[in-house]
C-alpha cells in the first residue's frame, strides 16, 4: 500500500483532530454514530495504518482512514464527479478561444473548483472525472499506477477475426509500441463496426492512432469507464457526484 502524502510520519501522533473518530465516520456516511462505534469495536476500522479503537480521534483534513481494508474518504472540502462530455466540448475547464469546455456544464451547482483527470479530445465523447483531490488525480493519470480505461469505438469495417491478438501482441507507433488489455467486436453496421478495447495508456489520441496504424480508423469514440467507474446512463452534458463506494475503489485502483 502506497501512503498518503498527508499521512502523519509512523513515529508521529496518530489521531491529531478534534473529533471523535465514529462521528467522522457518520459524516462520511458510513452508518449512525452507533454502527461506525460498533465498526471500530470490532476492529474493522484503521487510521493512519493503525487500528483504531474506541475513544480515538480523528481529522478528517489529515488522517487517512480504512474500513474493512477501503480506503474512505472523510474530507468534506474534496469533490469527486463523473461526467459524460459531449462531443466538440474541449477538455479545459474554460477556453480562451471560447469554445464550449467544460466548466460550463456545471454551472453554480460545484462551489469547489475542480480539475479534469485526463483529457478526451474535442471530436471524443464519454467519461471524464473532475476533482478537486490532487493526489488521487496525479495517481490517476500516471502510467506507473496503470489504470485502465475502455473505449466504445465506430470504425471502417470489416474487423479480421485476428484484429484483437494482433492488438494485444503490440503495435509499433511513432513513438513506441502499445498494447491492449482486451478486445471485442460489439456490432457490426454494414461497412462500419463498433469494437471496445481497454488499455492502460495514455498517450495522446492513442486509441485513434492505433486503430487507424491496423486499417481501422475511427469514426466515433466514447470513452465508458475509468478503472472501476462507468460512464453507465449519465446523459451526455450531465455529471453526478461518485459514491463513497466508487470513491473507494478509486483509491483502490492507484493501491491506496
């Protein structure tokens, strides 16, 4: 397990904040003051790596927190969002060209200012996550922690039955080679076809440059998941706020 970068020092005080550690967790919506008691009782709480017991206290800005080995988020000031963004929206938070991006889809609705976590090209659509949690987003985007990602793609048809082994034994691009995680055909429509692919690159238009390096270039492509979230039904435009639970598997993902 990777520690936090707020994470005290092991030799430093465990529980610094001013508040009870079951009504931290109550906040974060674990359960009642009464159950998030009874999770410490039983021994299924950690702070700081630590087990916690009853009576421990806890900060919420500072102290990293585990619940049956997940990693809970318990910071208030941090915001987490999903959002499916619309083909020919730019993947800044506001253009100087003016160009619609995508700050203007959230409106007054988010009072943190938050930052997108990778980049879908303006003629891209599909899921994106916006945060205001540096940490996780940095984790996120670097290849070191490699998590995946799975694309939804309209291409020139017909697809080889040997397209997704040739995919994952690797493609030489201009700058290096890629590989896939998985492949399948999803749908063929006359000459064209719909095919998803997962990979843990992020290269600059890679799933483009790859599918158009094997004779199949892309037509459209939406981007359905990000490690363990999907984009599922969110409309295009539109953003919801993640789970405790998705918040959870996100940190689980970059090992934390």
């Amino acid at each position: 397990m990777r520690r936090d970068d707020r994470a005290p020092k092991p030799d430093a005080p465990v529980f610094t904040g001013a508040e009870r550690l079951q009504k931290v967790l109550a906040a974060a919506g674990v359960g009642s003051r009464r159950a998030c008691e009874d999770l410490i009782f039983r021994r299924r709480v950690t702070v700081n790596g630590r087990m916690a017991q009853l009576g421990d206290r806890a900060d919420p800005t500072r102290d990293v927190i585990h619940v049956d080995g997940e990693r809970l988020q318990v910071d208030t000031r941090l915001v987490y969002l999903a959002m499916n963004k619309p083909r020919g929206v730019v993947s800044t938070m506001a253009d100087e060209k003016g160009r619609a991006a995508l700050a203007d889809f959230l409106g007054n609705r988010v009072e943190q200012r938050v930052y997108h976590v990778g980049r879908l090209d303006a003629d891209s659509e599909g899921l994106l996550l916006l945060t205001n949690d540096g940490t996780l987003a940095h984790r996120l985007m670097h290849p070191s922690y490699g998590v995946q990602k799975t694309y939804l793609c309209e291409v020139a048809g017909p697809i080889p039955r040997n397209l997704g082994k040739r995919l994952a034994a690797g493609v030489e691009l201009e700058d290096g080679p890629v590989t896939i995680d998985s492949f399948k055909v999803v749908d063929t429509l006359g000459k064209t076809a719909q095919v998803e692919l997962s990979l843990h690159e992020g290269r600059k238009h890679i799933v483009r440059r790859l599918l158009a390096e094997v004779g199949h270039p892309v037509s459209r492509l939406v981007r359905t998941a990000i490690g363990p979230i999907r984009l599922g039904d969110l409309r295009a435009g539109r953003t919801r706020r993640l789970t405790n639970a998705e918040v959870a598997a996100l940190f689980k993902a970059v090992g934390d």
